[in-house]
C-alpha cells in the first residue's frame, strides 16, 4: 500500500447483512467495531484465545460466533469483509497477507497503511449515516476525523445544519419534554424537532433559551398567555394544537420536564387523537430527579433510600379533591419529592409529621434548578414552612425530603 499512499481513499459503504465478516482479535478494538457490524446485519465470526467482557456478552447473546483460538489460514475464506486487531504483529501481517491473496476488504488497527480499506469515523442522525476519512500530506488523522463527524452530527441533531426533508412532510404535533430549564438537557430528539418546527407552544417552564434560535418564520405561542383565562387555558393549548396542525403545520408543544410528569400530555394526546391528528411523544428529562440532581443530593443511595416517590403538591392534604394517601407516604421511609408545593409545603409538612415522619427529617429546596439562578435553601419538616418564608422560595421549586438530602458533597456540583 506504501505506493498508494498519497492517493486518496474511495469511500463506498459495505452492505454486509447476512455475509461473512471476520474479525480476528477479541479487545477494545473489537468491542468498539463489533456493534456496528451487528447492526449492520453482518454474519460475524471472532477468531480469537480471549475476549474482552463486552465481546464476550455478544457470544453469549448469539450476536457473533466465537472461536475461542488463535487465527489460522484459510480463516478469511469466503469473507467480505475483515478487521485484523490483534496484539501480535506475525498473526496481524498473516491475516492481512490471506485478505490480500482472497481479494477481502481488510481493516488493521495496527497498520493503516497495509490494510486494504480503513474505517471512517461514523455518526448517525434519524437515518443519516455521515462517515469521515481525512488524508493529506502528513497521512491520516483519526481525530481530525472524529471531530468532524461529531459537528456534522451534532449540526444535523440541533438543527445549526439546515438539511431539509426533500419529500412531503407529514403534519402532525410532538409532545416535546424540555428537559427541567437548562436548554442543554433537552434531548437530540427534541432539539431536532424544535429545529424543524413551524409552530412552537411553549411552556413557562420549558427551556426558553432554545426560543431565541429558532428561525424568523417560526411561530413561537407563548402557552401560559393564551386567552380565555385560567380553567379554560388547557382547552386552549389543544385547540391551538389542532387548529395549527389541520392547517398543514409541522407542531412542536414544547414542554417543561417530562410530558406525562404532571404535564398534562396526556390530555393533549387524547384531543389530538379524537381529531385523528399524528401526535409524537418525545420523553423529557423529568425535575423531579434531575434538579434534585443538580444540587447534589441523589434521589436514591446505597443504604438511604431504596426508593423514590414523587407527588404533586398543588393540592394540599386536607382538600377534599387530594388524590394523596399521606398517611402512606409518611409511612414509606425512602424519598419524597414534590413537585409544585412551594405554597402547600407548610401543611404538607405537618401532614407527614402527624402520621409519623420525624419532624427532623431533612428536606431541601431547589429554586430554579440547573438554571443560572439555581439556589438551595435546607429545613427540616418542623422549619420548612418558616424556612420557605425567610428565604423567599418561589416556584419552580423542586423539595426533597429524607435521609438523602444530607448525603451529598460539602459543595454542591455545577448545576450546569
């Protein structure tokens, strides 16, 4: 390949389903290609003495074949397509020798140069496979490589790379779960559907930094400020929602949290679907755990808490239309995080001390978390309510009780 190597490789992709591949070595090498060339449907046999704990799990599975011994001639007939990434360079130039002989497209971890095809650094993004080789002058460069795949990539997941769709589009709403406000949480899914949307109705609480990128022709409602005031204001998301998406919009109900974590999605779900309209959930990273998160404190922890249960607190104990068993929940002695109880939190506190939880459980509160204004106020069940009155606390807050909440670091991790 020595004469070769100022020419510039011929990219071409590999339909390997159902065909023989042979991968000779069974390290890190392998455990990083292999899941590939399962996916790619391949007929895959390992050829090596030992495996790595991972490629031997796919053994195990009947992903690949293993045959537990070292390589020897004749192993590459009748193959497509091979991955030489052994630590013994004499199998290595033997192996790679055979794929020559056989005409077998050859891939060596330890010798670019001799190997007959290299492996491009891949990324996928909803169908698109983007593969990157870089050579020049100074040979290749596999981080180079890697770093251009993982921009494209990304650009093609947050929208910043405008690719359009050059097919009809079909119309319809994504229920998108925002993430608990730091726009970065959003998931890839749901960042690539804001980028692709006509219409967006957005939360209060959902991660309005991501508003200000999207394009001019983008139509931003804003939900908490939809006319017909409060007990009607659900009834006018999903008219909103139907009357954008019969109107041949592509629509984005951008959501703080998770949609169905107290957000009502469901709801927005069953009018769509009464009007026959497509309706895509895209799950969100719930606050419930991941504010609790940002300001140190593990929901759940070895020798704690072996559970975890979340409840709303819009409605206090004593309201005749609470769904709570409080007497349960006071009775369980894992965490308690509540959701939308900043107002109700004195009562609630004294709810779960009269049915048994000790007025010196701890509790924290976390004021607009893995935002930039994140801040942490800490109680206990006896002075939480003067606590939240001393401070300030305001919603969104997200309160932990339990044991968990004095379990974290001194210092609390970055919440963003």
């Amino acid at each position: 390949m020595a004469e070769h190597a100022d020419r510039p490789a011929y990219p071409v992709g590999l339909r390997l389903s159902g065909r023989r591949v042979v991968v000779v070595g069974g390290g890190q090498v392998a455990q990083r290609r292999l899941p590939a060339l399962i996916a790619a449907g391949a007929d895959i046999v390992l050829v090596s003495p030992s495996a790595t704990a991972s490629v031997e799990a796919m053994a195990d599975a009947g992903e690949i074949r293993w045959e537990r011994r070292p390589y020897a001639e004749g192993d590459l007939t009748d193959t497509w397509y091979a991955l030489i990434a052994t630590d013994d360079p004499v199998a290595n130039d033997a192996a790679s020798a055979e794929a020559e002989r056989t005409r077998t497209w050859c891939v060596r971890s330890d010798d670019a140069e001799a190997a007959t095809a290299w492996t491009p650094a891949t990324g996928r993004s909803e169908g698109v496979t983007v593969a990157v080789l870089t050579a020049g002058a100074h040979g290749r460069d596999p981080r180079h490589s890697a770093a251009v795949r993982d921009a494209i990539v990304e650009g093609l997941r947050d929208g910043s790379i405008a690719a359009p769709h050059h097919r009809t589009r079909t119309a319809g709403v994504a229920l998108v779960g925002g993430g608990p406000g730091d726009p970065d949480l959003i998931t890839v899914r749901g960042r690539r559907l804001l980028a692709e949307a006509d219409v967006v109705i957005a939360d209060r609480l959902g991660p309005r930094d991501l508003l200000d990128e999207l394009p001019p022709h983008v139509e931003v409602i804003d939900a908490a400020k939809i006319p017909y005031g409060r007990y009607m204001a659900q009834e006018a998301i999903n008219n909103a929602l139907i009357e954008h998406a019969k109107a041949g919009k592509a629509v984005v109900r951008l959501k703080g949290g998770d949609p169905f974590v107290f957000g009502r999605g469901m709801e927005e779900a069953q009018a769509l679907a009464a009007e026959g309209i497509p309706c895509t959930v895209v799950p969100g990273i719930s606050s419930s755990i991941s504010v609790p998160g940002a300001a140190g404190i593990p929901v759940t922890h070895r020798g704690v808490a072996h559970e975890f249960t979340v409840v709303s607190g819009h409605v206090a104990p004593d309201d005749e239309r609470s769904l709570v068993d409080w007497a349960a929940v006071a009775r369980l002695r894992g965490t308690l995080v509540l959701l939308m109880a900043v107002d109700k939190i004195g009562a609630i506190a004294r709810a779960l001390v009269e049915h048994g939880r000790s007025p010196e459980t701890p509790v924290a509160l976390v004021q607009e978390g893995t935002t930039a204004a994140q801040r942490r106020v800490d109680a206990t069940l006896a002075t939480v309510a003067e606590r939240v009155v001393a401070e300030d606390v305001r919603p969104p807050a997200v309160i932990v009780i339990g044991d968990v909440v004095a379990v974290g670091p001194a210092t609390a991790p970055t919440a963003r």
